[in-house]
C-alpha cells in the first residue's frame, strides 16, 4: 500500500506520516529539534503548551490541564511555564531568551573586565561548543 509503513514496535500497517502507532500507541518520531519553538498555529498566551504538545505529540489541552493542575502545587505549573518561556526559542533556529540574556551578561563582563574588543557573533545553538 502507497503511504503506508509497518510499525517497527507491533507489525500493524499504519499511515507513513503517523507520530503514533494507532494500534500500540507507540511513539514513531524522535525529538525533533525544528520543532522546538513557540510560534506554532494554537499558541494562547506564550507558546509554551503548544510547544511542548508538537514536541510530546500529545494534545495540547492535555499540555494545557497539567500546567493548571501543577499550579496547585506550591505554584509548580507557573514556576515550569516561566522556566519552559525562558528556555524555548521563539522562532525555529533563534537562541532563547535565556541564550540572550547569558550572552549580554558575558558581553558585560568582558567590557567591564578590559577584554572586550569586538562583539562575538553568538554560536548557533544546534552547534557544540568549541574546546
């Protein structure tokens, strides 16, 4: 069958482009880090729910729910969003806010310490630093 491929978990014949296994509920894809943004289409307040459910494959009222119900908890849920904000890019290949804001501060230090001569050109944050 065209568009079709077999689950490598349980055998069944699913659609090529599934996330999941409709029989076993397996997860096909891996973490896939052009995903890992903020702008997606059901963004409401932030982006975070909607970013975490893309990136979980689950719905994103459930990612929604467990925010709600983690802010019950000595305010879990919004020290987590505020955490996961900092954390997630904006837009695909942009550096976080927390990328930003560590680069000002190493850009300070290194003013204020006599060895800044030029801006660096931030690294990209797909690459590994160098040694």
């Amino acid at each position: 069958m065209e568009g079709m491929k077999q689950c490598p978990y349980c055998g069944e014949n699913i659609r090529a482009a599934a996330v999941r296994c409709r029989y076993c509920r397996s997860r096909l894809t891996l973490f896939d880090a052009a995903t890992w943004h903020r702008s997606h289409p059901g963004t409401r307040f932030a982006g975070v729910c909607a970013a975490l459910a893309c990136a979980l494959a689950v719905p994103v009222a459930a990612v929604r729910l467990a925010f709600v119900v983690l802010s019950f908890f000595h305010l879990l849920g919004l020290f987590l969003y505020g955490g996961l904000w900092l954390i997630i890019p904006k837009r695909p290949g942009e550096p976080s806010l927390l990328e930003r804001a560590l680069w000002r501060a190493l850009d300070l230090a290194a003013t204020l310490s006599g060895r800044h001569n030029q801006p660096p050109s931030p690294p990209s944050p797909w690459e590994r630093p160098a040694a």
